[in-house]
C-alpha cells in the first residue's frame, strides 16, 4: 500500500506541473500565487530561498503553497522538477512526521554507511540489523537481525562542508516508521550504535 502511495505521489509532482502549465496559459490577469522550483531539486535536498520561486497565476491550483517560508528549510520527500509545484505536502515537516500509520511511530534513526545508503530513499523498506561485536582476536560476530521491513518514511541529506580549515562529510538523517512493538529495541540499540540497513526482499 505504501508503495503504491509513493508512486501516487510523484505522479501527482506531475499533474501539478502539468496545471501548472495550463494555468499559465490562461490570457486572465494574475490574481493569485504559488511557489515553485527555481531548478530541478533531488529528494532529500534541504530547499533554501534560493531554490524557490513565487510564480503570480490566474488561478488557484489545488495544494499550491503561496508563502516561501512554509516550505524553505525543510527536506524534500520526493524528487521536483524545475517549475513545478512545491507544497507543503511535498517536504519533510512536524506534519509529516505526525502522519504515521495506526500503531507506528516516525523517528530519526542513525544507520551505518556501509556502501548502500544511496540506494535507500523515501518509500523503500529496510531491514535492519545490529552490528555483529568485535573480540580481541579480531573476529567478528554475524549481525542481528531486530527489524524486518521498515518504511522510510523520509530522508533529509545535508551538504558538508570543505575549506582550509576543515572537511565535513555529507550526511543523511533517516526518518523511520517503527512499529510501537519495537521502537524501544530500536531507538535502544541505535543509541549505543549505528544500525545498519538493508533494502527489504518483501512483507
């Protein structure tokens, strides 16, 4: 079902340009407002002024944002072409963060890089795992599996940083659907250490 929604969701990043377009070619006079992508915009992208434009319309499309503060500063939850619509829908917000389904709760996670971050993106379910100890002789154990198929239900990339002083790496925060069952061993075991998260075969 989740993932059906998604699907819907970009394709509805569509429709709206696709209004947005018929709207502009109205000969009315410019009556109202809504804000757009001033460039073409990558999930996770944390959206500043400068990303944003105010474009003046003819006519009120449905879920249009008119006020640039509602949306800048927060992450976007999907892909948006330049142009297009942006909305509150469209961003990683308190709001969003609230819409959990019955019986889950969304939160940050810390998940470990082990190479496969960048595959992980708002809608995909994950496994995840709790890294396996290290004895003195240098083995390892197998890491444990704590939770199966878990929803992304957003991610929030930022930028790092590099100058003659110092270098910070990009990082990614990971808002997970958690199950009430088992967001204490969760949250528990990411305290003590990074998770690491694997792309879900299925329910």
């Amino acid at each position: 079902m989740w993932r059906w929604r998604w699907i819907g969701f970009a394709a509805l990043v569509a429709v709206f340009a696709q209004s947005l377009v018929s709207a502009l070619d109205s000969s009315a006079p410019a009556r109202y407002r809504a804000v757009v992508a001033a460039t073409d915009l990558p999930a996770g992208h944390q959206l500043s002024d400068s990303d944003l434009s105010v474009l003046p319309l003819p006519t009120q499309l449905p879920g249009s944002t008119v006020n640039v503060t509602d949306v800048s500063g927060h992450h976007l939850l999907v892909s948006v072409p330049k142009g297009a619509l942006i909305s509150t829908h469209h961003v990683l917000s308190p709001q969003t963060l609230e819409q959990a389904s019955p019986g889950y709760v969304i939160a940050p996670v810390l998940l470990a890089d082990t190479g496969g971050l960048s595959l992980i993106h708002t809608g995909s379910y994950v496994d995840l795992f709790k890294p396996g100890k290290e004895s003195l002789d240098g083995s390892s154990s197998e890491a444990e599996l704590i939770a199966h198929h878990i929803r992304v239900a957003g991610v929030a990339k930022t930028a790092g940083e590099k100058n003659f002083l110092r270098e910070t790496p990009d990082t990614a925060r990971f808002f997970l659907e958690i199950p009430d069952s088992t967001i204490k061993l969760i949250l528990g075991t990411e305290a003590r250490t990074p998770l690491i998260a694997v792309l879900s075969g299925g329910a």
